[in-house]
C-alpha cells in the first residue's frame, strides 16, 4: 500500500474521470477539491487533522509534504524513527480505508476518533515487536 501511495499508482477519482469511469473527480471525504494524490494524502483538511493528532501525540514536528524523507534526516534514534513511519504508514492506510468507506457508504469517522485507532494500533504493534532498538522513551 505505501508502495502505491509513494509512486501516486493508486486509481483515485482524478484519473477515473478522464475515462468517464465516475460522474465526479471529487475528494469522497471532504468534497472540497479534485482527489488525486497529493489532495488526498496530503491537503485533504480531514487528513490534516489525523495527521496533526497522530504526530503531536508522538512528539512529532513535521510539515505536511514528504513527511518520509523528514524523518529520514532526523537525528532520532532508530526505534523512534521506525515508530514515526509506522505512524505516517497506518495514517496513509487508514486514509485510503475511509475514503472507500466514504465512497460506498458516504460515512466518514470523524479525525479525532481515527486517529484514536491508528494510535491503538500503533501501541499494540509496538508492545508486539518491542527489540533491542526501541528504548524506553520510544516506546512511551
């Protein structure tokens, strides 16, 4: 999936459009722009807000565009690296999982209670793959 996300190969409305496949080029969440790519992972207001919920509980100060190559500069420690693109990933899958919710049943879970779940998540394959590289504070 990240695969995907990375090299903009998913089959989002914009592209959909083109070739009469939808009536409408419309973002499924928010309905305020075009969904492609870079409105959907990115601009989107409602991924915004997961997004921001997501990384200030991690302590995370990112901007919002090519949040992997930020950390990637980082000078963290490797567990709080991995934590955060763990992070960054799940929030791009659950995205990607409301948006097909939102086109089919036109229902979207509000950003604070997704982001509550990506957290859960999170903690639990945290505690599940727990090695030698996480130290304390990364797993706080």
């Amino acid at each position: 999936m990240a695969w995907l996300i990375v090299n903009q190969a998913l089959r989002l409305k914009d592209r959909l459009y083109c070739y009469n496949v939808t009536v409408d080029d419309l973002c499924c969440i928010c309905a305020l722009s075009t969904e492609s790519h870079m409105h959907l992972f990115q601009e989107c207001p409602y991924v915004q807000q997961v997004m921001k919920h997501v990384l200030s509980r991690l302590g995370a100060n990112l901007r919002d565009t090519d949040v992997l190559k930020q950390i990637a500069r980082r000078r963290w420690s490797t567990g709080r690296k991995n934590v955060t693109t763990a992070a960054i990933l799940a929030v791009w899958y659950m995205i990607w999982m409301q948006r097909n919710n939102a086109r089919l049943t036109q229902q979207v879970t509000t950003p604070t209670i997704l982001a509550g779940q990506i957290l859960c998540i999170l903690k639990s394959r945290i505690n599940v793959c727990n090695t030698k590289s996480f130290s304390i504070r990364d797993g706080q």
